[in-house]
C-alpha cells in the first residue's frame, strides 16, 4: 500500500523494527524498567449499601508488599474495580480470588465495599513486565515517511494511566507539524526528527514521575538513576508538603496529569520549602 506518511501505532513497534532490520539499519537504543505487575479488572452494579461517603477509593502498597486497588465509578451505576500487584502478589482472575486479595489489602475499605457482590459478568486480567523506552530521537536515519508513535516509541506501566493521554498529546504534536509543513515546499522532509524531539520532551515528565515511585521497590530491574536516593527523599517529602498545601497539592496533580511539566518542581522556592521538610524526616 503506497502512502506519503506511515504512522506505526501498532503498540510495542514491533512493525518498524521488523522494516530497519530488513533494511539492515540500526535499531533504537532502549531504557527499560522491568516491573513485572499484573491487574485484574471488574465491571459490576453498584451495590444498594454502597458507601455514601465517597465517589471512588484508592489504596496504595507499602513496600514490601505491593497489592493494591481502586474503586471508581463509570457510566450505567456501575464500579469498576481494579487490582494490582507485582512479582508474586498478582490478582487472580476469579471472584473469590478477587475478595481475598482484596481482604488483605493495607485496608479494609475495597473489601467492605466490594463483599456483598454476588455476579460479576467478566474479569479480564492483564500483566505487564517491564516500561520501556525506544529513543528513536536518538537514530540518525529513520526511512522517510515512516512515523512509530504512542505505545511504539513508549510503552508506560499502565497502573499509572499515562500512555493515552501521552498519545493524545502527541496527536496534537503531530498535528500541528503536518500543518506548518503542508505550507512549505520540502513536504515531509524533517517531520520525523521535529516530532521526536517534541516527543522526547513530552514522554520525560510521566516517565520519570512513573520511574521513581516503580524504583523505590529493590526488586524493579533497570539503570537505576545515580541520584534516585536523593530523588525518592525529595518525592516523600513534596507528597508531605502537598498534604499540608493545597497549592502545592494542585501543582503535583497538574505534573501527574501531564498539564504542566515536571520542570516545574524545580522553582527555588518550593525546592526551599521541600527540602526544610527533607531536614525534619
């Protein structure tokens, strides 16, 4: 099939990399973290005794355990409810077997929510081993016309939630070159190399936000950062000083939900104010 621009969504790029090694060029490096986690998910009516104190629940993992889960609402009255664990902690994809992974969660909340359930239509289990990274920005040559995109230059650990909106910002990238390009007379000629180092920028904030908390478990596989240590301390304590300010609160929401990058936790003020809560610990 003949076609100017070929944009590989295909996922894990695997189609590009079949094509440059075809061709006999080379392939992109890689940074990978290898997290090996798994999730079950559950659509389910909202039961009649729901809590009416909250809308949707999450509970986090203490190290060393790593189950955890959330609880939100979707359309129909329904729950979707999700759960999650890594290495030798992953939920099963049977009802019972949900209710007692969730029963020994950090809390009971997601249990005493979810235990009455009597039918659950489907459970869909999903596993995951590791993020990784294709550096395609970093290749000299890549075939012109030929575009690897969302999941194919990136692949996030998915507990996360940030692979479709990364796509989607990426669309926008796009997008936007394909309109200033069609104005000019070399026609795609640059598209590729202007759009991975777009992507290059957008992709750092949730990977890193992502690397550090998957990091802090010893067992995660990678090129550990030589300053993680420092970065894990700076991490716990600006989640503490947004517990205590709402404005700060609101800024590490903005970074997690790709609205402003992670460029901005280094304003000297709130680095001041991180590290006096780093001194306290």
């Amino acid at each position: 099939m003949q076609a100017d621009l070929v944009v590989d969504a295909s996922g894990h790029g695997s189609l590009t990399e079949a094509l440059l090694n075809s061709i006999g060029w080379p392939l992109p490096q890689e940074t990978w973290i290898g997290v090996d986690m798994a999730y079950t998910t559950a659509l389910f009516d909202i039961p009649e005794d729901a809590p009416p104190d909250w809308m949707g629940v999450r509970t986090l993992a203490l190290y060393p355990h790593s189950k955890r889960a959330a609880i939100l609402p979707v359309e129909g009255k329904r729950w979707m409810l999700t759960l999650a664990g890594r290495y030798d902690e992953k939920p099963p994809g049977d009802r019972d077997g949900c209710l007692m992974f969730a029963q020994q969660l950090r809390t009971p909340t997601v249990y005493n929510a979810i235990r009455h359930v009597k039918s659950v239509p489907e459970i869909a289990r999903f596993g995951f081993k590791g993020s990784c990274w294709k550096h395609f920005e970093r290749l000299e040559k890549l075939p012109q016309g030929l575009l690897p995109f969302g999941d194919a230059i990136c692949r996030f650990n998915p507990i996360y939630g940030q692979g479709m909106s990364v796509a989607a910002l990426e669309a926008d990238v796009l997008n936007r070159l394909l309109t200033a390009q069609s104005a000019e007379s070399d026609g795609l000629a640059g598209l590729a190399a202007a759009f991975f180092a777009e992507a290059e920028r957008l992709i750092d904030t949730p990977w890193w936000t992502a690397a550090i908390p998957d990091f802090s478990d010893p067992r995660t596989e990678g090129q550990r950062p030589s300053d993680l240590e420092y970065m894990l301390k700076f991490f716990a304590a600006l989640l503490k000083l947004a517990a205590q300010d709402a404005a700060v609160h609101k800024l590490f929401i903005e970074v997690q939900n790709l609205l402003k990058p992670r460029s901005v936790y280094r304003d000297p003020e709130l680095v001041r104010r991180i590290k006096v809560v780093m001194a306290e610990a």
